[in-house]
C-alpha cells in the first residue's frame, strides 16, 4: 500500500511515498532556512508564497525517488495543522486535488502526531504504548501513546516551547538562526554546572512546562554581567541554559514512564536532534531499564514521511478525510 | 476540447467547464465558508453533474491574480495539481482581465479589486478588433489616483468588487462619466477564464505546472520593510 504525503506546515516544503506506514521509498524536503534567514525567523506570507512555486517539483521528485508515478498511490495523507495558516492550505489544497483527481481516499494528518510516527520508521520494532515526550521549537509535549491513532496528553507547556526559549536564548547570544543546533553544540564545551539557571517544576506532580522564566533569568544574567563590564562565556551560559531545559524535560519523562509501567520513552520533534537530550535520556535510562528511541537527524526535522506513516495508520483505523477537509491552524493533541 | 477554469481571487468561488464554443456549467458561490472547504466539492459537484471526471478535462485555467494572496494559492494548488496528474496543459488568467472580458462593449472597462488601505488592483482595458487591449497594465493604485487617471475618459465601464467600497467616491468625482455593472457581471466568471484560457492557448502562451506561481502585484510586508531599511542602511 503505498501513500503520498505532503507537509507544507512551516518552512519546509515536503513530499514523501511511504509504504505500508514504515519503510520510506523517497523522503523529499525542500527547505526555505535561507530564505527566511534574513528575517531572523519564518515570515509566513514569504513561506506561502514559496510552498506554491515548489510543491509540484517537490511531487515529481519524491515520485520519481520511489520509481512510481501517480496511478500507484492508494492514498493521500497531508498535514492538515498546527502550523501556519496560508502554508498549510497549500499542502491541503494540492491533497484534496490529487485525492480527487485519483478517486483515493485522503488523510488529513495532526503534524504533531507526525513527529511521533517518524519514530515508527526508524525503530522497525517500536510499537505503542509508550511514553513519548515532543518537543519542538512550536510545542511541548508528554503523551502516553496508547496506540497507534490513539494519544492521551498529559503534560504541555504553559508558555513558551522548549525550542522557541533555545531559539530566542540563541538570539540573545548573538547566534545565527536557527539558534537551537548551535546551543547544542556549544554546551558541549561550556561548563553546565557554571551559572545556576533555574529549574522549573510548576506545582507538585504537575506534568505541565514552563520555559519563559528560565528565558527571562537567562536574559537578566546576560544584561547583568554587560552592566558590570564581566566576560560572558557564551559556551558556558548555553550549557548551563540547555541544562536547566533538559532536567525538566527528562525529570518529568521518566517520572510518566514509571507511572504508567511504561518501559519504553519515545522522543520526537526538532529537539529531538539535540545531543544533550538524548545522551542524558540514554544514560538515565540505563540506568532505570528503559529503552530510549528517537529518529535519526533528517526525520526529527519537519518532513513528509512522518506524514505518511501517521495517516496509513489513520487509514488503517477505518477513517477518511473529505474533500471539505480544512486546516486546522490551531490543532492540538487530545 | 474541454476546459475547466476557476476563480477564488475574491470571496466569490466559481468554476465552469465548457467544450469548445459551449458553456456546460457554471457554478458561483459568495458565502462564508472558506475556499478551502468548497472549492474541490463545488468542481465535484459540477463534473459529476456533467458526468465528467477530471482527467476528462484537455485544459485548465485559472485566475492568477491579482487578489486575495491565501484564495490566489488555492485556486493555483488546485489547478496545478490536476494539471500534473494527467500532464495536462494549464494556463492562468488575469483576474483583472476576466473581469473586463464580463462587458464585451466599445468602451473603456476599468476592473478594480479590493487591495484594502483605500488601494484597489485595476488595469484600464478598451476593445479592438473584437479584443481586449490593456491600456493600463494590473497594478495596485490608491482609488484616489485611480479616479484621477480616469477623468481623461468620457465614460468609464467599471465592475469588481472595489466598485462596491468605493462606489460613491466614484460617483461623487466622476459623475455621469462612470456606468456600474449589473451584479450579476460584477465578479470574474469561470466561464470568462475557461474562455481566456482557451484563446492563450491556442496562441500558444501556456504556463507550466511546475513553475506557475500567483501574480501577487505587492511584495509581502516583511519584504518591503526590509527593502527600506536596506536604503536607510546604504
Ligand atoms: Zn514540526
């Protein structure tokens, strides 16, 4: 069963062909980052305009890459949300045209759903349930994955997402965008344990994130340290900023598993490529017993397998989108 | 040969098939819901009418602009796509001149397109030799400017949704000199684009599905306020 996927929910135009929901016969990512770079973040009426003049070529190309042509494909799965509004309708726009024009059903897929089931390609082996923690420079989220279209949200951030206090710490420091990747690679020479930023718990067996105060203390120490004429070791404030995010992150993941019994921790999203979270998720799961999965690089970032995998497993579970399917820019996971 | 076309440049949703000389079906639709979740229902509903399926259709059109940026890229995903699963040709068609195509007479036909801030999207075409000549080429023209370049007419034809918000400054400053288009030929008729895509196509000027991109006429904001503080800058 081969579906064709198409994600356009930010800056990456995507198109994938996916067979059977796990083994990936092309995987095509356009990315805008250099577009938007002289922006210094996505400008969306540009991300638009950019998803219409590629997303033909992208299909061709994820066509071609899996040696198939449109007569093939038994099913069409889209992002249909969160993301940018103009972006996500040209993605859906193109879906609900092909599904059409081919007379095969279509999937309007949640995109965050979609960063979990890139897990699904990579570890051949994974099933649900599992816990699984997403964390993305739009979202933050602790899920108990009950199966494969079925999600209970258990925890979220009140504020910022984990990766947007990377992206606007990285900014303050004076780093290229996107800053996450260059925080991460800096806090591997910087000292964690310099500067103590604080760790944000909320209330007692809360699941719940909170990151704009960890940004704000982080934005003080900067302002402090120039007014008093001091050195700041970029290096050292990054590692020690990264820590503080990852203890959370990591407290809160585990304290899930071993609530649920759960022997299994799932990560996903942008930050999900961040070294300091998966080596301080490997080394406490050895310890703990508990297996530690995550995608490789080029499937933490946005792109349309995941997509794909996400809406065969929709498919699966008996259910259509029509051709009335709208996006959703605000979509959540319940 | 058959040609379907559709227009989602403005609230109005249409889309037409015709054969060669033929209107088969129209359909338009000014409601609330989004272009998103009825135009592919509304082309169903009118090729199932017609017991057609879509890669019966020889020719796309679609209007390409200018207009609402969001409805333009819908319009264009729709069209490109079909045009790509049956390699099929496509062509796009001016917004603005689709509505001047609506008042086939000897005069001067002045379309004009809500650009909001008091701006309209307009062209000034006149009819030769039974075709539409442009004399002002699209743009985006505060009305005030508009009305000024219009008083060098003796009578102007204008139609399109701008002439509703602005239809008494223009009667006020041009008087007996502007005539308003019935309703019912005041917005773009996806007959008038499968018919403007037809006669491009036999003149040979066709788009392709892998490049064709919506004719915006304006920068998106965050480009133009970079671009001026680029010149402050230098
Ligand atoms: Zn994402």
């Amino acid at each position: 069963m081969l579906t064709l996927a198409i994600e356009t929910s930010c800056d990456e135009t995507a198109c994938a062909v996916i067979k059977d929901g796990r083994e990936v016969l092309s995987n095509i990512i356009s990315s805008q980052i250099d577009v938007h770079r002289k922006f210094g973040g996505v400008v969306p009426e540009i991300a638009s305009r950019k998803h219409i003049e590629a997303i033909n070529n992208i299909i061709q190309e994820a066509l071609d890459e899996a040696n198939c042509t449109f007569k093939d494909l038994d099913l069409i799965g889209v992002t249909q949300g969160p993301g940018l509004v103009g972006a996500l309708l040209v993605g859906i726009s193109t879906a609900k045209a092909l599904a059409y024009g081919l007379d095969i059903p279509l999937i309007g897929v949640n995109h965050i759903e979609g960063h979990i089931c890139a897990n699904y390609i990579e570890h051949k082996d994974l099933e649900p349930p599992f816990t699984c923690l997403v964390v993305s420079g739009g979202h933050t989220y602790l899920l108990n994955v009950k199966s494969y279209v079925d999600y209970e949200l258990v925890g979220r951030t009140r504020d910022d997402a984990a990766g947007e206090a990377f992206d606007k710490v990285a900014r303050a420091l004076g780093l290229p965008y996107p800053g996450g990747p260059h925080i991460d690679r800096l806090a591997k020479i910087g000292d964690k344990d310099s500067i103590p930023f604080p760790r944000v718990y909320l209330e007692d067996g809360s699941y719940d994130f909170s990151f704009s105060g960890l940004k704000t203390a982080v934005l003080n120490y900067l302002n402090q340290m120039k007014q008093k004429g001091e050195e700041i070791i970029v290096e050292d404030v990054a590692a020690s900023f990264q820590q503080a995010v990852l203890d959370v992150l990591v407290d809160k993941a585990f304290r899930l598993a071993r609530e649920t019994s759960s022997k299994k921790i799932v990560i996903a999203g942008g930050v999900a490529a961040n070294e300091g979270l998966r080596n301080m998720l490997e080394s406490r799961g050895e310890e703990e017993g508990i297996r530690i999965y995550y995608p490789s690089r080029i499937l933490c970032t946005d792109n349309a397998a995941m997509i794909g995998s996400a809406a065969y497993y929709h498919y699966i579970n008996g259910e259509r989108s029509d051709l009335s399917l709208n996006v959703e820019p605000n979509l959540g996971l319940n | 040969m058959k040609v379907l076309g559709l227009d989602t440049s403005t609230m109005m949703a249409t889309c037409a098939v015709i054969n060669d000389e033929r209107l088969l079906g129209e359909f338009s639709l000014n409601q609330d819901m989004t272009h998103s979740e009825r135009l592919v229902p509304m082309i169903k509903e009118i090729l199932d009418n017609l017991n057609m399926k879509v890669e019966d259709i020889d020719l796309y059109g679609v209007a390409i602009g200018p207009g609402s940026f969001t409805g333009l890229r819908i319009g264009a995903a729709t069209i490109k796509a079909f045009a790509h699963l049956f390699d099929k040709p496509m062509v796009g068609v001016s917004s603005l001149e689709a509505l001047a195509y609506n008042l086939p007479f000897n005069e001067i036909v002045v379309p004009m397109i809500d650009a909001r801030r008091n701006r309209v999207y307009t062209g000034i075409y006149t009819w030769e030799d039974r075709e539409l000549k442009e004399l002002l080429a699209p743009c985006v023209l505060p009305i005030d400017e508009l009305i000024i370049r219009l008083k060098d007419f003796d009578s102007v034809v204008v139609n399109g949704n701008g002439t509703l918000i602005y239809r008494e400054i223009l009667e006020e400053r041009l008087g007996k000199q502007v005539s308003f288009a019935p309703l019912g030929l005041n917005s773009c008729k996806a007959s008038s684009i499968c018919e403007l895509a037809r006669i491009k196509y036999e003149k040979g000027q066709l788009d392709d599905y892998f490049t064709l991109a919506p004719e915006y006429l304006r920068e998106s904001q965050a480009q133009r306020q970079l671009r001026e503080k680029e010149k402050e800058t230098s």
